[in-house]
C-alpha cells in the first residue's frame, strides 16, 4: 500500500494538462534610452504580423503606449515614462506574452556614468523574509523535537 502511493502520485502527474508550445508567443524587448524597442515570433520563429502591443504601468497598469508590431514582428515606442513598465502582445486568436520591467531604465549621472536603479516590490521582499523565517521555525522545532 506504502508504495503505490507514490506511484498514484506520479501517474496523476500525467493528468494535468500541459501547456501547448505549437503557437507559443514570445516577446523579447529592450530599452535603449527612454525608446522601447521589441520583437514578438511565435515558438516557430515566425514573426507576429500586426499583433496589438500595450505597454501600461507595471505598479498602476495604467496604459502608457499601444502600438502594433510591423510585417516583420518589431515595434518601437518612445516612452518618456521613467518608472518600470509591462508590455503585453496581443497575437490575436488568444495568444499572449507578457514582459515585465525589473529594472528601472539606466540615468546618466553628472560625470557621465550610467547607473542602473532595482525596483524591488516591497510584497516581495517581506514574501521572502517570511519565508526566511518559516524555514528556520521549521528547523527550530524539528532540532528541539528531536533533543528531547
């Protein structure tokens, strides 16, 4: 019985449904100054034709820009937007990427370096401290459990 178990467990795996790759969408963008430039192709290497781009505000997703890609997938806005964005492609027939902004764009200091900003989301970092703070728990009371 003990060993079926993990068996059951396996074979339920091959149940859940998996995602399709045949029309997978891709997006890859990048910021070269305050122009955002980008490329959409299907999982094919197939550019998306005209797909619906929109960029909005990735911490109030207010829409910032749309555009379309061209005949060869591309697209290239002029943002002048200073904090971190989300980009979604629309490739019609409801396929859909999504590419988020970590970082925040590069500022030219006075003397001419450029320094890069982290937007860290502060859900996240406290996520990561209570998870942190979980796992040592855990350990705490397995140690003194097993002291005893």
């Amino acid at each position: 019985m003990i060993k079926t178990v993990p068996l059951l467990l396996l074979c339920s795996l091959l149940l859940l449904p998996a995602d399709a790759f045949a029309h997978k969408v891709n997006l890859f963008c990048s910021f070269e100054g305050s122009v955002l430039e980008g490329e959409g192709y299907f999982s094919g290497g197939d550019p998306v034709r005209h797909g619906q781009i929109s960029v909005t505000d990735a911490l109030t997703d207010s829409t910032i820009a749309e555009t379309a890609t061209s005949e060869k997938g591309t697209f290239r806005i002029d943002l002048g937007h200073t904090g971190p964005v989300k980009v979604i492609l629309h490739a019609g027939q409801g396929h859909r990427a999504t590419w988020i902004q970590r970082t925040l764009p590069e500022k030219r200091s006075d003397d001419g370096e450029t320094e890069k900003k982290e937007h860290i989301p502060v859900a996240r970092a406290f996520a990561g401290l209570l998870t942190i703070a979980a796992v040592f728990g855990v350990l705490y009371f397995w140690k003194r459990r097993h002291a005893a």
